[in-house]
C-alpha cells in the first residue's frame, strides 16, 4: 500500500509479532534474560506476564529462536482446555499419541518419553501462552506435570505466559503449591515517551529500504499519549498515520496529521476505551459478602489465613511422604544395581571357564596320537626251523627243545602266555607225551 511512496521493504507496524521487529528495550530486555536464565538454570517454573498488547508474544519468538537443537519445545496456544485435554495437546506437540488411552496410562508414557529425552541429553520446554484462560484444575495438573523430576532436576520445564489476570489467579489460596514452585517471574511494563520514540523509529529503520523515514519527537510523544506505551496500540496508531499520510501524500508525518489519525481510530472504536494498561478487575472473589472499601474484613483474613495454614500442613505432609517414597526406590534401586551386577560376574566367570575348558579340549584332541588297530596272533603257529642249543643232554630233549624253541619264536609271549592260561591242559599232555614226565624248567619257561 504505502511501502513504495515511504521507501519502505515491507509494513513495519504489523500486528504480526516478528522477531526481526523486536526493539530491545529496557523491560524486554530484561524478561529475555530472565527467560534465558530460568531455561539455562533448569528452574521450576518461569511466569511472564504483560498487558495485553505488551510484546509477550514476540519475546517468546524471539527467545524460541535463540534455543539450541538440544531442547524440544511444546508450544500450548489454546488454553480452553479441561486438564486431561491439556495434557494430551502436550503430549501431540511433542510428537507423542494419546489416542485411546488412559490418563494414567498418558502419564506413563509422558514420563517415559522425558526420561529418553533426558537420557540424550536434550531439555524438554512446555510454552503455555494465553495462561490466564487455564482453570484452576488445570493449573493444578500443570503443577503435577512438574513433579516428574530426577535427583538434580526436572525432567521438564514449564514457562507460563500471560496477561495481569495470570498472577490474580496464581495468587489464590488453592494455588499455594503451584505458587512456591515459580522461580523465575518477570511483568513487562509499557514503554515510556523516551522508549516509545525510540521504538517507532526503530522499526521505521528495519523496513527501510534507502533513508529511513522517522517521525518527530511531538509525533512520538502524542502516540505515547493515547496508547499508554502498549505495543499494540503503538503499532495501530503509527499504521494508520503512514496511510492517512499515504493518501494526503504527505512525505513528512507531523504532529497534526497524527491528531487527526487518533481522532478516527476514537471514533470507530478502533483503540477503546482509555486504561491503565496494567490495571485489571481481579479473579479472585470475595471471601465474604461483606467487604467494605479498604478491603476484606477479619472474618474473611481469618478464613484466608486457615486456608494457607491448611495448605501449607498439605504441603508438608506431601513433601515428607514423597521424600520417603524417592529414599525407599533410591534404596530399591540400589539393591537391585548390586544384583545386576554381582549376576554379570557371576556369568562372566562361567563365560570364562567355559572358555578355557573348550581350548583345552580342543588342544588335547590335536595333539592325540591316531589309534592304531591291534594285530591277532597267526594260529597254528609256523613251524620254522630254528638254531639247535648249544649243548644238548639228549636226542629227545633236543627234540623236545627244538620243538619248543620253535613254537616259542614265532608266539608272543604275551599270546603264548594267554594262550597258556586258556588251554594249560593241553601242553601239560604234549609234555608227558614227549618226555614222559614233566620238567620244571620246561614248565617255567612255557
């Protein structure tokens, strides 16, 4: 529309937050590095809020886009939710499936997938923006959400973002858990005349494409004047100047074209009705019927007081059954580490003696010699001539020795021995026969 005629890139007050767009002043500045320190600190949890219009939305751009690829962000924008719809839309931005199951069944696989996530080194983020819609139940799931944690920390970080209304509600007697698990708060403020000059021309200078345009300092300062500082209104107010300037074609913005641009805007309705940006009615109701002017009464800071009294016994009492119940699993836990590992060197040894009796088997049955098949004795034996004796008594113990010397050459002794102690009747006839009365020498040698 009016790009071209302002030397301009693209429309620098859009509504869209941009993070290219973003003008670092004080108190975003400030909230950024909040933010960044209850990310970097793994803190419980972390609140911003602003009025509405106040940049929340394009801080929260900006600090996402300064995260590393070691953090996986779930990013809640809806927050009409009841609590297990809001722990399923969690569970869907972290890619996760709560189709057909049970909360309790939910809870288990959330846990399940921030102890992986943990394992590998990464930060689980939830973003909850527009926080002030949650119901109270919701807020409480929320605080139930944060006690799945380690040791050391939480195993996910919860950053809660909202308008005035969000610390209201967080400051209900029913929220006193919740309340004492935020570490790190920060309300943005709306900019001052000095910030909200610097801001207009800032962002004049971002969408430049050859000399910036910049509006005057009594320009400035009459925005200021009827937006209160908000961003929002800022960005409405100085728009629709560069399009009335547009179509007067004014080349220069003064301070009587923007009185006339504030005047239409009043008109239509367009920037409502005159507020302090931070001023807001309070969600929390009345303890008692009769409150006077000056604030509640005794009956109801009574009630008050018992209501925190309660929650703070509450408080105790569910911390003390949980330190008890994280000390018995520590315990559990170790008992069971020690099982593990005396069973692995258990199996390890048995490994290892199975091991070496395999190598020995095996360096026995390489080193066997190969059997060799024994050889039967001939029978009857054969009857060679054999060398007389030398001085024989006898023609018939010659006889008888030859036949002798004979049949022991050519019988092992070990077959001759067992063939005498099958069949010594047999030799004992043989002798008689031949010397007709047996010899001891004869027998001993046989």
């Amino acid at each position: 529309m009016y790009e071209r005629f302002y030397h301009l890139r693209e429309r620098p007050f859009a509504l869209t937050p941009d993070p290219d767009y973003l003008y670092p002043s004080r108190v975003h500045k400030e909230a950024l590095s909040y933010l960044r320190y209850g990310i970097e600190s793994h803190a419980g949890f972390i609140v911003i809020t602003g009025a509405i219009g106040s940049g929340k939305t394009t801080l929260l751009q900006t600090m996402m886009r300064g995260l590393d690829g070691q953090t996986t962000v779930a990013r809640l924008m809806n927050t009409l939710l009841d609590p297990r719809e809001l722990l399923e839309s969690a569970m869907i931005d972290l890619g996760l499936d709560p189709s057909g199951k049970s909360k309790p069944a939910l809870l288990k696989q959330l846990g399940e997938f921030l102890v992986e996530e943990r394992a590998a080194g990464r930060l689980v983020l939830l973003v909850i923006d527009e926080a002030q819609n949650l119901s109270l139940a919701s807020l409480e799931e929320i605080r139930m959400l944060s006690n799945l944690e380690t040791e050391k920390s939480k195993l996910i970080q919860i950053v809660l973002i909202g308008q005035p209304d969000l610390r209201d509600k967080l400051g209900r007697p029913e929220l006193e858990q919740l309340r004492q698990r935020i570490t790190v708060s920060y309300h943005l403020e709306p900019l001052d005349a000095e910030e909200t000059a610097h801001y207009i021309n800032h962002r004049l200078a971002r969408a430049s494409i050859g000399t910036p345009l910049e509006f005057p300092l009594d320009v400035t300062e009459r925005i200021h004047a009827r937006s209160g500082g908000v961003p929002r209104l800022i960005n409405v107010i100085a728009d629709a100047t560069l399009v009335f300037g547009y179509g007067e074609e004014r080349s220069e913005i003064d301070g009587a074209l923007v009185d006339e641009v504030i005047a239409d805007l009043d008109a239509t309705g367009v920037l409502g009705a005159r507020s302090a940006p931070n001023t807001y009615a309070s969600l929390v109701p009345a303890e008692s019927a009769s409150v006077d002017a000056a604030g509640v009464n005794a009956e109801s800071a009574a009630a008050a007081a018992r209501l925190r009294a309660e929650a703070a016994a509450a408080r105790t009492a569910e911390d003390d059954a949980r330190a008890r119940q994280l000390l018995e699993r520590e315990k559990q836990l170790r008992k069971r580490e020690r099982e593990m590992e005396s069973r692995e060197r258990e199996l390890a040894e048995q490994r290892r003696v199975l091991a070496e009796q395999y190598r020995l088997l095996r360096a026995q049955s390489a080193h066997a010699p190969s059997p060799v098949a024994p050889s039967a004795p001939a029978w009857p034996p054969t009857h060679a001539s054999a060398a007389a004796p030398a001085a024989p008594t006898s023609a018939a113990t010659t006889a008888a020795g030859s036949t002798a010397t004979v049949r022991r050459a050519h019988v092992p002794v070990s077959a001759s021995a067992s063939f005498r102690s099958k069949r010594p009747s047999f030799w004992r006839r043989v002798k008689t026969t031949l010397l007709g009365s047996p010899e001891p020498v004869l027998e001993d040698s046989l």
